[in-house]
C-alpha cells in the first residue's frame, strides 16, 4: 500500500483532480437546470408530477445500462459521463428544490408582502433563505451520488478514481483496489461532511439563530 502511494502518487493525484473536476463540472451544470426546472413547475401540481415521474423512472436506470445507451450517440470520455451525471442529479435537485420552497409557511410570505417587498426582494429575502437549508441537502446527496458513480464512469474513459478500482480489479493487484475504494470513499466522506456543515448553517441562520457550529 504504502509503496504504491510513494510510486505513484503523481498518477493518483490527477487522476483525484480529474475526479473532482468530472464532479464539480456535473453539480454545477446539474443546479443550473434543476433551479430554472423547479421554479417552472411550482405551482402546478399535475407538472410537478409529471417531470418528478419522468425524472425518477431515468433516475431507476442503471448508471452501466444509461452510459451504454448514450455511447453510440455520444461516444466514450468525460462528456459523456458528465451527460449522464447531469440527468442523475435532476431527479435530486428538483425533488429537493420543490420540497424546500413548497415547505415555506405562506404567512411568512404574506408577512413580506405586507412589509412592501416586492417579488424580486421576497424571492432573495425570504424565500431562499428559508429553502437554502433543503436545497443544500439535495446538493449534498447529489454530490455523494455523483462522486459514486463518476467512479463507474471509468469504464467508458471519463478518467478519474475508478481507473485506479477497476485496473486494480482487472489485474487482481490488492493496492489499487484499495487505493482506489479509500480514495472514493474519503471524497465521498470529506464532501458530505462540509456540505452537511452548510447545510446546519443555513438552518441556524434560516431559523434566526445564526452562529459559528463548533
């Protein structure tokens, strides 16, 4: 173990950088869509239920099963495995976006609108300060699931942490198997605990007691 770190650690770390970015890419791309979706289909029910269904009968596939669809269209590498992280996080994102706007007491809101606010102020103000708690939560669980799979995603050239798993597993070597498992495992561990921190932050602060967690 030790004495493939001290030999590759070079190798190791960018392909660490090459995980992170896959990741990042696909969270912040993932929110982007999932912010303008979600608001789109507040207020109706029936919508909200037909994109939801829609959303998680993708989200059921199997991630193999949706990078072998998409191949022949899209081809092998990062982009794909980006495309596909991207659908993932919908169902997440939405999900978890119309839960924390939908949680919101409507007399707070009221209350805004009696004090002048104006929709802009209310929606900036008070709406997502109140949400921010929920919609961290569905980051955080998106980003852990991202992380997973972004590990599969070796398999079709996207780089990152699974070429260490699964060349390990190929060639049956010990070290690369559980470099690569510690090395996904701690991302997965590290991004959950931050964004958990957030996401307590954001709680304290939506509920007026706003302060530095311990």
């Amino acid at each position: 173990m030790i004495e493939y770190l001290l030999k590759y650690h070079d190798k190791m770390l960018i392909l660490l950088l090459q995980h992170l970015q896959i990741v990042s890419l696909s969270i912040i791309i993932s929110f982007g869509i999932a912010i303008p979706v979600s608001l789109l289909i507040l207020r109706s029910k029936v919508l909200s239920m037909i994109v939801l269904s829609s959303l998680g009968v993708i989200y059921s596939i199997p991630s193999l099963a949706l990078f072998a669809l998409l191949i022949p269209v899209l081809g092998l590498g990062r982009e794909t495995a980006i495309f596909v992280l991207v659908i993932y996080n919908q169902y997440i994102l939405v999900r978890n976006i119309l839960a924390a706007f939908q949680s919101i007491d409507p007399f707070i809101v009221e209350a805004g609108k009696g004090m002048g606010l104006n929709s802009s102020q209310l929606f900036l103000k008070i709406q997502i300060p109140l949400a921010l708690p929920i919609i961290l939560g569905g980051i955080r669980i998106a980003t852990i699931t991202t992380i997973g799979v972004a590990t599969i995603a070796a398999v079709i050239n996207a780089g990152g942490l699974g070429v260490i798993l699964f060349d390990g597993l190929r060639m049956n070597y010990l070290p690369k198997i559980l470099w690569g498992t510690i090395m996904s495992a701690g991302l997965a561990l590290g991004a959950n605990q931050i964004l958990l921190y957030l996401e307590k932050l954001a709680s304290f602060k939506a509920n007026g007691r706003y302060k530095v967690l311990s």
